[in-house]
C-alpha cells in the first residue's frame, strides 16, 4: 500500500488550451472523474506561468487540508525518532502550518532568509536539465496537487506534501541547501545526456533516498524517505552501503517500490564535503574517471 514511486504525471494542453493530466491506469485517482478534473484545474495555472508572473495560488479544498493535517499529524513522530538533526531543525525554522496546505510564495517566503531557495510551480513532470540546473540558482520546481483522499498515507508520484514536507524542510538547513546548489550548477556543466543522467542517479542516491550516521544512529535525510509513512519506517532493513558515486550512478533501481540498497552517510561532514564536493567537481568526464578508478 505505501509503495513510493517517484513518477510525475506528465502534463499536456491542446490548440484549444484544454489540459489534460495523463495519471497511469493504476493511479489511485485514475477512474474518479472529479479528481482528474481537479488535477487539470491546478495544473493549467502552473503550465502556463512564466518566471515574473505571480505564483498561481491554490484554493485548498477541506478534503485536501485534511489531507495535509492527517500527513504532518501522522509522520511528526517519525521524524522525531529517524530524522537528521539537521532535517528537523530546517523543520523548526521553516515552521511549516500542519493544519492547512501553505501556498508554494508563503513556503518561498520562509525559505529565502534561511537558505535563499524559492519555489516555481510545476504542473507535472519537469525536464530534468531544467529540474536540475535550477537549483544552481536557488529555484526548486514544486508540485501543487495532492495525492488522492482515498490513500492520504500513499502517492505514486510527488505530491506538494513530497516536495515541501521532503524537499522545502531540507532547504531550510543552509548546509543541505547548499550541496543541492552543487547539484545544480554540476548539471548545468554537463554538456551530453549521460552526464546528466549521473548527476541525477548521485542525486537520487543522497538528496531523495540518503541516510546518514549521527552518534552510531542510522537515520533519514533523504526527501523520498522524510516523505513516505511507510519507507520512512523500513529504511534500516535495507542493505546500508558507504557512500560510493560509481556504485550510484550504475546501480539499477525500481522508482516504483521501496529502495533495497542505500548508501549512507558518515554525518553532515560528508554530505557536505564529500557529496558535496563530488558535485562541485563535477564534469562530463567525471564518469569515466570514476569508472576506471573502480576497475
């Protein structure tokens, strides 16, 4: 029931400006007819925005606030328990409503002095040289939809509870801010689409499913995991690996089941130097070195 795929509906509109979210047959919303057109409503403003216009702002629904409140009331404690230090004081800085869903300007409001981050709305799927190479200029594409009522503890894509309860509270702490900021401007170097396929593999490895050592504790700074109910409590089962960029960017996974392998972290000094700095240095190049370094 809590599987975690990371897949975004893509997003399409028509001569007419019809739009249309095409969610997979096996979508929890797929065949409720008013949630399909709930999707098209908030995403037609976000397609069509341009960075200077305002961000278009949502109408949350009762449904979809209860949604949000049932989500922060229920992964509060888990965080607590398996969280980083550093997630859970961006947490407390950012200081996130539990009872309503915050409009994607209030979270960039509260974000800019911590870490100088805003948001852009996303309709649905990004393309990942803009996805990537935006966050070398402090900008994270968020999603405005949630997921559908039946399952508030399950989405088969990111959601706006994904990206903000995941992504903006890691935002919030400058230091992890700052190695997504490396990530950025590492995409924005790659000059071929393999190179930009390893970025976002390293990526996936750390900022969506990391996990890291504090004082001889595993615990979670990734956002996929800080997101999810249920991976959030099945990630010290996995088979924990040392951080290794090679393995990453080679390793086979399923984005549509929770991650067997994960690589971890020995503290915040090698998020922020060594995965950090892997993205600093970053080039077209690098896979190879890698590459023959492992042989």
């Amino acid at each position: 029931m809590f599987d975690e795929g990371q897949l975004y509906a893509p997003v399409t509109a028509d001569e007419d400006g019809k739009v249309t979210v095409h969610l997979a047959d096996d979508h929890p919303g797929a065949h409720d007819p008013e949630y399909r057109r709930r999707r098209e409503e908030i995403a037609g403003p976000a397609l069509g925005w341009q960075p200077g216009d305002p961000v278009p702002r949502v109408e949350y629904t009762d449904s979809e606030n209860d949604i949000w409140r049932t989500v922060c009331r229920e992964l509060a404690p888990k965080h607590e328990r398996l969280a980083i230090r550093g997630y859970l004081e961006g947490k407390e800085a950012l200081a996130l409503p539990t009872d309503h869903v915050p409009q994607l300007d209030e979270v960039s409001a509260g974000l800019g002095p911590l870490s100088g981050f805003r948001l852009h709305p996303a309709a649905g799927l990004v393309p990942l040289d803009v996805f990537y190479g935006s966050l070398a200029d402090g900008v994270f594409h968020s999603t405005q939809y949630l997921r559908h009522p039946s399952q508030p503890l399950y989405t088969p894509e990111p959601d706006v509870i994904h990206e903000v309860v995941g992504h903006c509270n890691l935002l919030a702490n400058p230091a992890i801010a700052e190695v997504k900021r490396r990530a950025g401007e590492a995409a924005l170097r790659c000059e071929t689409p393999e190179g930009l396929q390893y970025v976002a593999d390293v990526f996936w490895f750390t900022i969506e499913f990391g996990v890291m050592y504090e004082h001889g504790e595993l615990r979670a700074y990734g956002a996929g995991l800080l997101s999810s109910y249920g991976e959030i409590e099945e990630f010290r089962g996995a088979d924990i690996r040392p951080v290794d960029f090679h393995q990453m960017a080679t390793l086979a996974y399923d984005i549509s089941h929770y991650q067997p392998i994960l690589f971890a972290c020995d503290g915040m000094g090698e998020l922020s130097d060594r995965v950090g700095g892997f993205f600093a240095g970053f080039d077209d190049e690098t896979p190879t070195r890698l590459a023959h370094d492992a042989a």
